[in-house]
C-alpha cells in the first residue's frame, strides 16, 4: 500500500516536472529570458531526470512493452 502511494505521488510529480517543463521551454521561446532571468532551467531537468529515473526502478507504472 505505501509502495502504490509512493508511486502514484512520484509520478503525480513526474507530470507536473514535464508540464513546467515544457511550459517554461514554450515560454523561453516566445519571451525570451522571462524564466532564465529568475530560474536556471537545469534545476527542473535534474529534478525531471531523477523523478524519471526513480519511476522506472521503483514503479512498474510506466510499461512499454506488455508483461510476459
């Protein structure tokens, strides 16, 4: 039960990482320096990264290919 809690939090997280991500990446884009000016990116990718790489070792949530 807290294995399922923990995983569904962490890519509860995984989510709101990726939409930051690409909303400040959009941002960035058409206004430039309005989010690079306050925060460095990297810091959000790291976080991204490591939430990405935790899902896959402790979750089976995210799956490509079907369970054999």
């Amino acid at each position: 039960m807290a294995k399922d809690f923990i995983a569904d939090l962490s890519l509860e997280i995984f989510y709101f990482l990726t939409l930051a991500l690409f909303l400040a990446g959009f941002m960035e884009y058409f206004w430039p320096d309005i989010i690079l000016a306050y925060f460095n990116l990297n810091y959000l990718l790291l976080l991204w990264l490591l939430d990405f790489i935790f899902l896959l070792i402790w979750t089976d949530k995210i799956c490509i290919r079907g369970k054999k």
